[in-house]
C-alpha cells in the first residue's frame, strides 16, 4: 500500500505548477492515398499477388542494417505516399538517415505523412519542425505534453493521459508495401550502436496487408490525440527551422556514401529488388488496439490485440514459441500458460535476462514469476547479454552486448505474429499495439528452427534445481555452466534489480 501512496503523493506534489495542452484542436483530416494501381511498386505489387492468387507476401527483416536497407529502398521508391508511424525516434544517425530520406521523397513529390509518440521521442521540435516545414511533409506527435515549464513535471501533472501511449510502429508507402514489427527510429535498432545492439524483428509485407496497415494508420492520423506539430512546437522560430533543415541535408550528404550505401545496398536489399528472394505468400489478419483504448477506461473490451492472440494461441495443438523483450506474465498469464501446456502443448518462451534488460523495473517485476512459470511446466530461456552477432559489414564493429527487442510468436509452425506487443501490462493494459498473425507454415518453420538453433547458443535455460531454487544453465564454447544468481550481471545491477520491486507490477 505504501508504494502506491508514495506515488500519489509525487504526482500531487508535481500537478502544482505543471502545464498541459489541449487535444481539443480543429485539425484537418487526410486519408491515406488508394489509388496508387499506377505506381512501379502498384505495378509490382499487382503483377505478384496475381500470380499467387491474391495473398500478401512477407520476408522477415532479421539484420539491423537490412531492415534499414528496406526502409530507405522503400522511400526511394515512393512515388505517391509514405505514411511512417512510431514509438520514437532520435536525433542520432538512423534519425538523421530517415529524415533526410523524407525530405528527398518529399522534393520528389511524394506526400509524407509522419506520427510519432511524444513521450520519447528525443528529436528535438525544432528538427522536427524543420521536416514539417516543406509542403509535403506533415508532422503530428501523438499524446503530446506540453512544451512550456518542465517536460516531467507536464508528464507527472497529467500522468492519467499521458501514462498512455501509442507503441505502433509502420511504414507504408504507396499504400501497397509496408514495414511491421518492433524497431523503432534510433542506432540501436539498426546495427548503428557499437556499445549496444538490439536483436530485433521485422517484416516487410505487400499486398493488402498493406492496406490494412493504411487504414490503422488512418485510424491514428486522425484521432483527437494526434496533434499537428506545429500546435505542439508553436514556439520554435523560423530561422531556428531553416537551419535545422540546413543540418539534415549536410548531415545526409556526408552519410549517403557510408552508411545510407551499405543499408540500401545490401545483399537482402539487392536480392528482393532484384526478385532474387521468394517472399512468403500468405493470408494474415492484421490487428490493432483502437486509439480510443488510451482514452477509456482499462477493460477486457480494449484488449484487441492480445486478445486475438491469445485466441489463437489457445487453440495451439503442438508448440508455441514466445519471443518476447519484456515478460511479465502476472497471475492471470501464469494460468493462461499453465492450461496451454496442460492441453499437451509444448510452450517456450525467449525474454531478456537481467544483464541483457535494457528496463531495470521491468525484470524486477519478471523475476517474480520466474518460479511459477517454469512450473507451470514452460521452457524459460533468457537472453546472454555476450551473445552478440557479427558485424554485416567490415566498416562496423561488433557490439560490446545485446538486448532482446523481438516480439513474435510462432504456433504449431504454422502461424506466427509479428509486431509491436510485449507480453507485459504496459503492452496488454496502458498502451495501443499492433501486428500481424500470418498464416504460412514455411514462413513460421523457417523462423521456428532458427530459434531453436539459436537458444543453446545463445541464451541460458532457467530452470528449477531439487530444491526448488533457480538455475541458469548453458553451454558456453563448448563447456557446460550453470549459475546460482542471475549470471553475467554485476552485484550494483542486482542490487538495483532487488530495489526497484517496488515499482507496481501493473505499470511495466
């Protein structure tokens, strides 16, 4: 009770003094542009759902500097939309790349439509500003906080609303190819960060599934909570907009021949423009949690995404596979596991170990579940913060450690989703998810054996020893070892993982 009362105690003492914006402003709606049959991607498109009769097509984008790669090629190619849609995005090299990647699409013609959340975002206003300053660029924060006074204090004073945030992440352009799944716009995503990399999933899809991605993006473009910029950064000035604008393109031309040419020229990059790749033919069903979700009241009925997820997982005869960043089951998922496997269904389940968590709390609010997940009879592996990956090219250096950013779930090798949902309360209650649930037995096998190829290799199983108490166990070049405490952290981030149980399990 006390950690509760704590809480509001700080937000009382925050809301004296603090600032909020208004989402009642009058904002012009657009909708994402259909007609787009014309197109070279229109035309591609077309030409290859006609010969797999009508289904989407899909490849996972695995690699970093792949799924950048895809992104910009994607850009490139727009000749008539791109709508992106994310969680953030920082001023760092991926955040310069993509917008000056839009600005170029953008002098081209193309209308750019771009919604990102506002809570952490660190690209700066005024930067953003200068990309929503061209007439084809249109800018809107999602759930904004006000910019006058303090930016945590605004947070705290409104924490109701602004506790609420869109995590989906997309890219859509010419509304007939589109890119889905857990990356969002910074280094760290892309193979960009050499101290830290994050393994990350994406898909690029075609097709109608496309569409639907346009039509929840419409969804969101347009709802009460997606603010114009220009509202929401009113005091930025216009000298202070040209030369940020003046940065983006000095900052993109001297990277166009590094790092911009290793992205779009990779290897995956060249094969699936080059039709060298097979894309998965599929159907899927494309879900999103409504935006309204952050405006009512937390209940079943808002759950849409996990909902229809756990549907189908319930309905699993063999396996599941759950890849996941950030677990944290509570009671009602540790039954949910629990009569899974006791329907005679063999569940795994991949998240991060301590030295691998990128969130503190959140693996505080894990560990408790820990013990009766893994009586519940679930394989519960976690993350080796060394298992880091090669280098895609000779001008990158290896990563000093990784952190798991995957978010998909393979059943009976036949169906897999892929997106923007952790398995935590902050994914399942607070905040709007998407993603797809694609329904291909090549595609779910090729990425079920992956992992399960992966896993010893790279990852310590928890598990129970005669006692009752934890063990991790792996095989480490060759040599089998096993941990009595959460291995490979030090004792400061254990100590902090101890102290941080306080935080409420509901807001993770």
């Amino acid at each position: 009770m006390w950690r509760h009362l704590l809480y509001i105690t700080v937000l009382a003492a925050a809301a004296s003094g603090c600032a909020t914006i208004s989402v009642d402003q009058p904002v012009e709606p657009s909708y994402a542009i259909t007609d787009t049959a014309d197109t070279t991607l229109g035309r591609e498109v077309a030409e290859w759902t006609s010969q797999h009769d009508g289904l989407s097509g899909f490849y996972p984008l695995i690699s970093g500097l792949d799924a950048l790669g895809a992104r910009l090629a994607l850009i490139e190619s727009a000749e008539k939309s791109i709508d992106a849609q994310y969680f953030l995005m920082k001023p760092d090299i991926a955040g310069l790349i993509f917008a000056g990647a839009l600005l170029q699409a953008a002098d081209r013609g193309v209308r750019v439509r771009f919604l990102l959340d506002d809570i952490f975002t660190t690209a700066d206003d005024v930067h953003l500003s200068a990309l929503n300053s061209h007439p084809n660029i249109d800018v809107r924060m999602f759930n904004p906080v006000a910019r006058s006074g303090s930016s945590s204090l605004n947070f705290l004073g409104d924490f109701g609303r602004a506790n609420r945030r869109m995590h989906n992440k997309s890219l859509t352009v010419d509304n007939r190819i589109t890119i889905i799944g857990g990356r969002n716009i910074a280094d760290e995503y892309f193979e960009l960060k050499p101290e830290g990399e994050f393994l990350d999933f994406d898909v690029l899809g075609l097709g109608d599934v496309a569409g639907d991605v346009a039509e929840q993006f419409d969804l969101f473009w347009n709802h009460e909570y997606s603010i114009p910029l220009d509202i929401v950064a009113s005091n930025v000035g216009e000298s202070e907009v040209d030369a940020a604008r003046a940065d983006i393109v000095a900052g993109f031309d001297d990277i166009l021949q590094s790092i911009y040419a290793d992205a779009v020229g990779s290897t995956l990059v060249r094969d699936l423009y080059d039709g060298e790749v097979p894309l998965y033919p599929a159907s899927a069903d494309f879900v999103t949690d409504a935006p309204d979700k952050l405006i009512n009241d937390i209940d079943e009925s808002q759950k849409i995404l996990v909902n229809h997820l756990a549907e189908v997982a319930a309905r699993a005869e063999d396996e599941i596979v759950v890849i996941t960043p950030y677990f944290v089951p509570l009671d009602t998922g540790v039954a949910f596991w629990k009569a899974v496997v006791e329907s005679g269904v063999k569940v795994t389940i991949l998240t991060n170990s301590l030295a691998s968590n990128n969130h503190i709390p959140v693996h505080s609010a894990y560990a408790k579940y820990r013990r009766p997940i893994i009586e519940a009879g679930v394989d519960l592996y976690e993350l080796r913060a060394d298992a880091v990956s090669e280098p895609a090219s000779d001008a990158q250096a290896s990563p000093e450690s990784v952190t798991l950013h995957t978010k998909v779930v393979i059943i009976d090798r036949e169906f897999l989703y892929v997106g923007s949902l952790n398995l935590d309360p902050r994914s399942i209650d607070i905040n709007t998810e998407m993603g797809a649930i694609i329904r291909s037995p090549d595609f779910a096998s090729s990425l079920a054996e992956r992992a399960a190829a992966a896993l010893p290799e790279r990852a310590y199983r928890v598990e129970l020893d005669e006692n009752g108490e934890l063990r991790w166990h792996a095989v480490i070049d060759g040599v089998e070892v096993t941990e009595t405490k959460e291995p490979q952290a030090s004792g400061w981030r254990r100590f902090k993982a101890f102290v941080l149980k306080i935080v409420p399990d509901s807001q993770l």
